[in-house]
C-alpha cells in the first residue's frame, strides 16, 4: 500500500464513508488538530516520565486516534463497527487525575508554565487540547457532533494540566506561581 494517492492533490479529502470535501474544512482542521495533540503527547511519552504516566498517554492517544475517526466520519452516513470514545473513557481521565491529585500540594495560585522540558510539553499539549476543544464545538455547531468528542477533550486538558504538576513533583521542580501585578 502506497501513503501517496494523489486523490488530495486538488485541495480535496474523503471522510469515512466516501464524502469528499475541502481540507480547509473545518471538520478536518478539527481532526488535524486532535492528530497535532496526540504527537504532542507521543513527545510527552517519549520523555524521562514514570512508566505509570507512559501507560496513561498510550491508552489517550489510542482515544484520540478514536476520537479522530470520529470526526473524520461523514455525519450523515453514520458508518457501523467503528470504535468510539465513551463515557467509560472521560471516566478513566477522571480517576487518573484524582490519583495525581491526591499527591500534589494544593494550589494555591496560578502556575507559570514551565520548570521542566517535559512539563513545558504537558503545557504546550494542553494549549492544543483547548485548541481542539474550540474547532470541535464550532463544529458542533454547524454539523453533527457527538457531545462525548467535546466532553473527551475539556477531561484531556485538565488531565495535561493535572499531568505538568505531578510530573514536576516527580522532578522535584518547582512551581512558579503567577503573581500578577497590581
């Protein structure tokens, strides 16, 4: 099989299910984007990190090749026998970061990204989370989108933020908190 076969070379993709359209869409900027997050956190996994954490990203980033082929499904020919995020996996966020939680100081202010090279990657992965977050609601809010996709990434990005402080404490890194001046 051939990566290249010059069907996009006019500007032009197939979602699942056939649809072509414009890869200025923002239905593809949507799942291009998630792609952009999930190589942000196999940078993140590739990283000097407990095993623990690099078992956590594989299992996110096996959810966000899901979530990508979610968006890329064509809404109106909804295609069967295609995995899909679920509550299940906002769930497992969830009790993940609860677990980290549990053994960071509470904050107390704002925290400066930063400290760390692989804390500044949670960081930078985080920004693209929202990112997606924001494309995915507009979305939404011109074509189907299930709810869950939303739900998925706003849970992603608390737990990268959750994840940048347990991996300073790992590193015994310091926090810098914000101090705003006025």
């Amino acid at each position: 099989m051939k990566v290249y076969t010059k069907t996009g070379d006019k500007g032009e993709t197939s979602l699942f299910g056939g649809k072509r359209i414009s890869k200025s869409d923002l239905r593809i900027e949507s799942y291009g984007t998630v792609d952009e997050l999930n190589s942000w956190i196999g940078l993140i996994r590739d990283q000097d990190i407990l095993q623990t954490h690099i078992s956590i990203l594989l299992e996110i980033q096996d959810r966000l090749f899901t979530l990508g082929s979610m968006l890329a499904s064509d809404p109106e020919k909804p295609l069967k026998n295609i995995p899909i995020v679920d509550i299940s996996d906002i769930e497992y966020l969830e009790k993940a970061m609860d677990t980290m939680d549990a053994e960071l100081p509470p904050m107390k202010s704002f925290v400066l990204p930063g400290g760390d090279t692989v804390v500044s990657y949670c960081h930078i992965a985080r920004c693209v989370c929202r990112r997606a977050e924001r494309m995915v609601i507009r979305l939404s809010e011109e074509s189907k989108v299930n709810p869950i996709e939303i739900q998925y990434l706003n849970r992603l990005s608390d737990y990268l933020f959750v994840l940048s402080r347990k991996i300073m404490l790992d590193k015994n890194a310091p926090e810098t908190p914000w101090k705003p001046r006025v």
